[in-house]
C-alpha cells in the first residue's frame, strides 16, 4: 500500500492542475501518516511545505 502511494505521488508531481495538486496534498498526508505515525515535527514540515 505504501509503495502504491509512492508510485501515484511521483506520478502526480510530474503535473500541475489544481485537482492533481488536491490529490497529492492528500497522499503527502496519508504517506505522512502512515509512514511516520502522524509524529506532530512530521505535520509541522508537511504545513510548512504547503
């Protein structure tokens, strides 16, 4: 699952349309969540990089 949603965030960011800029916010915060646990210095980077 986790390689799944690696696999569609390097396709996302080859584009640049706001829905495709929606989708990959969100798989930023599932990767995030599910990698790191939801560590809160994890969600301060992903706020700070949006």
């Amino acid at each position: 699952m986790i390689f799944n949603g690696i696999t569609i965030l390097l396709i996302l960011s080859s584009t640049n349309s706001e829905k495709d800029k929606f989708v990959r916010e969100l798989i930023y915060t599932y990767l995030a969540f599910v990698i790191f646990k939801a560590k809160p210095i994890v969600l301060e980077l992903f706020e700070y990089s949006v």
